[in-house]
C-alpha cells in the first residue's frame, strides 16, 4: 500500500507553545538575549506560538496531534506551563500531551515531580544537563551534569512517578546517559534533536555516528529527527538527508519520530520545508515503516489515546 504524502498522518512530537504577553520565559523576554546554537533568535522575542500559529504554518500536511515540550518557563514556577498548558488543551484541544519542565538537582525535586504527574496531560520531564562545549571537554560528574549525585538522585525519582526523561545533549554526553540506563533501567529516555550532530566534519559525523550506534544498543530509548537546522544556512535536505536516513538506519524506524521544534526551527525553515524534507527522505520506506516514523511511534512514547479506526484524525 502506497499513502501520499498529503494524507500520511502526522503526530508532530516536539513543537512549543508560547504567549509572550503573559508567559514569564526569561531566555524570551528579558535582556540580554542567552547564547543560542542557531545564532541571533530575535525572530522568536517578537511574537506568540499558539495553536492558531501553528494551524498557519503547518497547513499543508495532515498533522493529526501534537506534543508541547517545555520551553525554559520561569523555573521559579515550576508547575506553571504544565498547568497553562492543560488549560490550553481544555480550551482548544490542543496539545495531545505535553513533556514538563523539572529541576533534577533541586531540593523540591520531589515534590515538582509529583505534582507535575498528576497533570493528565504530562508525560515526561526535560532537565538539560550541564554540557561541554566540545567532546574533548567532557567531565564526568560535574555538577549540573548527568554524571552529578544530585542530578541522578532526581532522575532516580521518574520510574516512581510514571515519567519517562527527554534528553538533550549533544552526542558526546551519550555515554553518560548510558549509564544512566544501566543504573534506572526503569526510566525511558527520549533523545531529542537526533542528538544534536551540528558539527558536520567527516570527524564530527564520525563521533555522532559511533555515539549513536552505542546509545541504539540500550533498552528503552527512542530518538527525535528534528532540530536539525545549522547556524547561519537554511534547511536544506541535502545537508540533512544522511543524517535523517543514518538515524532510522541505526536506531530502527520502530524507535524515531519525527518533529518540527517550531517555532525555533523556524529560524532555519518553514514547517513545509522542514516536513516536507522528512517525507522527501523517507520516500522509498515501506508503508509501514513511514506510518510508525510519522505516527505510531509518538503514540506509543506518549501514550495518546486511539479513537475506534486505529490512527488519530
């Protein structure tokens, strides 16, 4: 069976929401602007990201449920965009799920994750740990970074509440979140952003790839091919088409998913470049194949509910 590409469903598995006017996201509105991997991001300070905006860009493709990953709100008020964001899901059915934000290394940490688990709508928390800037920087154990007591004290908490970790780091910190599973088998790990292969050298594909390959070997994990963008050229398939073919390659296409990251990414492309370039390089898979990349896969990891018909519509 052949599914046309403006009829192959979309589950959208990381995307942010956002309302400047009375969102408090730091990074968003306050001066001066953080460092940023794609550059200058003053696109982003000037204008909200909500369901609507979505609508806009993405018309074109049969995206069917979405899932919001947090977006660096306040931590001062931890619980705060999860719990706008099911207000948001109650008001205008969207988003399907939601990936929250929690402080591993804190003394609240407990008390965040649970509260944050009784939100219906939450399925996972992201924490970036502390990461070096280059692989021959890495420090195993330093604070803030997965190797830290404290941070693992908090991770340890996840299987308790029900909570799988959505991880973003560069890939030279993959073997350190290899040891995080063989500690907490019991916690799934989501990779985002394919694990962020920005340094596009034969040698930098070749610690990604190698990374990769021994991150795919672990139980429990899962990949998102997305935020894929370089600093300072457009989206462009030609520069992401091996990247994109060599994940699905090495993790599996029962084990990645594929996402926007708008409206970061629009800094890079629009959403039709950006989707139309995963269905470009996707193209020859099977059916099946491209339902689970597309769709299945994220209803699996997030847990969505199916209607009677098998796919969300």
């Amino acid at each position: 069976m052949v599914m046309r590409d403006d009829t192959l469903p979309i589950i959208d598995a990381h995307h942010h929401f956002w309302d400047l006017a009375r969102n408090p996201h730091p990074w968003l509105r306050d001066d001066p602007p953080i460092p940023f991997r794609y550059g200058d991001y003053s696109p982003l300070r000037g204008r909200n990201f909500l369901p609507e905006d979505y609508d806009e860009v993405s018309a074109g493709h049969r995206v069917v449920a979405t899932v919001t990953m947090e977006g660096e709100w306040d931590p001062s008020d931890p619980l705060g965009e999860a719990r706008w964001m099911a207000a948001l899901t109650h008001s205008t059915g969207r988003p399907a799920a939601h990936v929250a934000q929690a402080w591993l290394d804190r003394d609240d940490a407990e008390t965040v994750l649970a509260a944050t688990a009784a939100i219906p709508l939450v399925r996972g928390i992201r924490h970036k740990p502390r990461a070096a800037p280059s692989p021959d920087r890495v420090e195993r154990g330093a604070a803030g970074g997965m190797g830290d007591p404290r941070w693992r004290a908090g991770f340890a908490l996840l299987a308790r509440y029900g909570l799988h970790f959505e991880l973003q780091a560069p890939w030279w910190h993959l073997d350190e979140a290899l040891d995080l599973i063989a500690a907490y088998p019991d916690v799934p790990i989501v990779l985002n952003h394919t694990g962020l292969p920005a340094e596009r050298s034969a040698e930098g594909l070749a610690g990604w790839r190698a990374a990769l390959r021994r991150f795919a070997a672990a139980p429990r994990i899962a990949v998102k091919i997305s935020g894929l963008g370089l600093r300072g050229r457009p989206w462009r398939l030609e520069d992401n088409r091996g990247i994109i073919r060599e994940t699905i390659e090495i993790v599996g296409p029962s084990r990645c998913m594929f996402a926007s990251n708008f409206p970061v990414d629009a800094l890079c492309g629009s959403f039709d470049t950006i989707y139309a370039g995963f269905k470009a390089a996707t193209a020859d898979l099977s059916h099946d194949d491209r339902l689970a990349l597309f769709h299945d896969n994220a209803v699996r990891v997030y847990r969505l509910a199916l209607p009677q018909g098998g796919h969300l519509t």
